[in-house]
C-alpha cells in the first residue's frame, strides 16, 4: 500500500506545519479501525490535539490499493466527538 500526497496537501501540511509522518500513522491507524474502503474516506484524529491545539482532519481516496492525501488541516471548530 502506496500513500501519495497531492500538491495540495502538502501545501497544507507546509502552512500547518503538520508532520508527513503524523498523516501516515493516522491514515494506517484508520484503515485498521475501518478497514480499507474504496473512494472518498476521511478521518478525524483527536489524538494529536496536544501537537497541533486542534484535531486533525485527514481527507484521502483509496484506489487499486493505492492512498492520495488529498488534503489535511487542523479543525478550527470544535466538533462534538
């Protein structure tokens, strides 16, 4: 399993300061909760709150096993857990 990161993402990543390695635990983390589905998925990470002040929001798409980040930001909102 091969994850990528879009343009997009890393630019996000890059102004949040958000660590690459940060994003690969949370998407496995996630893929072993849920299991690996094809599509659109999206995570929230409330473990990392302490590092970055805010949950994190992962948004990614699985396709013939492969993983793109399409983006990841902080959650400026507090939503309900």
């Amino acid at each position: 399993m091969e994850i990528n990161f879009s343009r997009h993402a890393e630019r996000r990543m890059r102004l949040y300061k958000i660590d690459e390695q940060d994003i690969r635990n949370a998407i496995e983390s996630a893929i072993m909760d849920k299991g690996l589905i094809e599509g659109k998925n999206q995570t929230v990470v409330y473990e990392l709150r302490k590092k970055y002040h805010y949950p994190l929001k992962i948004v990614f798409v699985v396709k013939n096993d492969n993983i793109m980040v399409i983006t990841a930001y902080p959650l400026k909102k507090e939503r309900a857990q």
